[in-house]
C-alpha cells in the first residue's frame, strides 16, 4: 500500500522531527558564558566586542557541525573550562544571534 499520499505524510514527518541545531542548548546562559570567556580573546585579535569574528566575509564556519567544533576547540584554548552542556548553550546563543542556521 504505498501512495504516493502516504510517502508524502512521512516525508513531512521526518522533516519535523529533524531537530533543529542546538535545540537543546540554552541561548540565555550561552550568552553569559560567551561574554565572560570568548568574548576577550576575539575582541583582542579583531577589536570592538569581537563579534566580527562570526560575521567576517571569511569566516570559516558554514554549518552547525563546524559551529560545534568550533567552539569545542575554542573550549580547549580556555584549558576545557566549559561542560559539553555550557558548549551547546554556547552554540544556541551564537547560532541564534550570528549564524542562523536552521
Ligand atoms: C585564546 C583565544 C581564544 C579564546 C579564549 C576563544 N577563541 Fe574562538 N577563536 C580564536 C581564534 C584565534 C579563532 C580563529 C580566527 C580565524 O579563523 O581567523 C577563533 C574562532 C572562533 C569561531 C569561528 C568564527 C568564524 O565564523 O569563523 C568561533 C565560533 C569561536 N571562535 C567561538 C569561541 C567560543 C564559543 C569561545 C569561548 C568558549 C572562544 N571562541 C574562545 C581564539 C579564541
């Protein structure tokens, strides 16, 4: 019984199911985070709040797979001061205010 209705209504449900990235994280503590141990060492190399660094014409990260490893590597230049809980808040708050990706 396979129509073509049918695959449609599943093919809609996988989509909604797919989660959206860092749909667990939470942007608020993210932020907080950010400003205290990202923020610093970004502002250093580009200047002003550092927020250049995610919206540079050549900025590196184009998905959120690389905004996670990113920030993952950027976590070990912090010595691993964040939990992978704090990265992914981490990751709500850049994607939702920078990057966008959906
Ligand atoms: C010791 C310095 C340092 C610290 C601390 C640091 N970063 Fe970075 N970060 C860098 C450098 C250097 C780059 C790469 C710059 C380049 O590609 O030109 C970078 C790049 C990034 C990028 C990629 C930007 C883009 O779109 O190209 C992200 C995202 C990022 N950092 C997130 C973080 C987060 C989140 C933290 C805090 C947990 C953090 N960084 C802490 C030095 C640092």
């Amino acid at each position: 019984m396979k129509s073509p209705t049918l695959l449609l209504a599943l093919t809609i449900l996988a989509g909604a199911v797919q989660a959206a990235p860092f749909a667990d994280g939470k942007p608020a503590h993210g932020k907080a985070l950010h400003n205290q141990d990202c923020v610093a060492c970004h502002a250093r190399r580009y200047g002003g709040d550092g927020s250049i660094m995610y919206t540079r014409q050549d900025h590196t990260i184009k998905n959120p797979t690389s905004l996670a490893q990113r920030i993952n590597t950027c976590n070990a230049n912090l010595g691993n001061k964040l939990f992978p809980e704090d990265e992914a808040d981490i990751g709500a708050y850049l994607n939702q205010t920078y990057y966008k990706f959906r």
